[in-house]
C-alpha cells in the first residue's frame, strides 16, 4: 500500500501546458530542457520565488501598509520526487549572490586599510552580507544577518530537514520570524 503522501503527490494536478506556453520566455527557458512534468513544475514555482526575491524594493499599499512581496514556497513529497531540482532555482541568483558578498568583502577590506591609516576607534566595521541564507542559520544570526542585509535575503533549501532541524535547536528556532517576515512584521522584538 502507498503512503498517503506518494498517493497525493502522484496524482496532484500539473500546471496546464496552456499556462506554460504563455509564460514569460525566461521562465521557458529555464523549464523546457527537463522532461517530467511534476520536475517542471517543482523548477517553475522555485525559479519564480528565486527571481521574485531580487525585486525587494517591489512594494504596494495594502490596509493602509507599506507590503513587500515575500514570497514563499514550501514543497512536500516523498523522497525521489523531483524536489532536488528546485536547486537549480539557486543558481538563477547566484550572481546576485555573488554580487552581494563580493561588494561587502571589499568593503570590508577598504574599511581595515583606511582604519589603520585613520584609527579611527568609532569607526563602525561593515559586516558580511549574502543573499542566499543557509537554512541551518540560528535565530539570532538570522536577525543579524537581515539587518546587515537591510532585511533582504532567501532561503534555498531542498530538504525540509535542514530547517525543521534547526527549529528543534534552542538557538535555531526561527519559525515565528519566519511568520512575522510574511506579513511583513517586526523582527527581533
């Protein structure tokens, strides 16, 4: 007997091929190499979330609330099912990434050679940003690090587990910001 899972997973609609033969050509190109529809799919959502988040200054008013589009995907299925793919949604924004860390390191860099020459003891030392947060982040180091990023960043991961294990972690459980980033609220406090 299949597991209810596998049951639901197997026999789950796809996105109709209409909606994809009217999807923007970048997003064509990105699912039309791969061959099963539920993998097309699965690439389709992530790459979506993936490219959504480098627009963060997108922004509307809703309830009288300045919103942001945060955007989360969140995939269950069995083991070898196709969620791995989703890991290639990772690499559509790995030059932002790269962008992103490459610019603070220098950054940090230029702030050591001009202190030495300054000595300048209020001087406030830039911190490391990344776009792409690992999924095995404390709370804590998550607030931090949204703050250094000016609360701008994603979460690729394709096991549930790296997540779901940090939460069991008294330093990693950061479910509650996880909500409050949803519906855009306050972090930290």
């Amino acid at each position: 007997m299949k597991k209810e899972t596998e049951i639901k997973w197997g026999s789950s609609p796809t996105v109709y091929e209409k909606v994809r033969e009217e999807l923007p050509e970048i997003f064509k190109q990105i699912i039309n190499p791969i061959k099963s529809e539920r993998a097309k799919d699965v690439l389709l959502l992530s790459s979506i979330i993936s490219l959504g988040s480098i627009f963060y200054n997108v922004s509307g008013i809703y309830d009288n609330k300045r919103t942001y589009c945060n955007l989360f995907l969140f995939i269950i299925a069995p083991p070898a099912s196709d969620k791995s793919i989703m890991t290639y949604a990772a690499t559509i924004i790995e030059k932002v990434h790269k962008y992103i860390l490459n610019k603070s390191i220098e950054e940090i860099k230029t702030f050591y050679s001009v202190s030495k020459i300054d000595c300048n003891p209020l001087a406030e030392i830039p911190q490391k940003k990344v776009f792409i947060i690992p999924g095995n982040i404390s709370a804590s180091k998550l607030i931090h690090q949204l703050n250094t990023n000016n609360g701008v960043g994603i979460f690729i991961e394709e096991e549930a587990d790296t997540i779901a294990n940090s939460f069991r972690q008294d330093w990693g459980n950061y479910s509650d910001n996880l909500r409050k980033v949803f519906h855009n609220g306050r972090l930290g406090g």
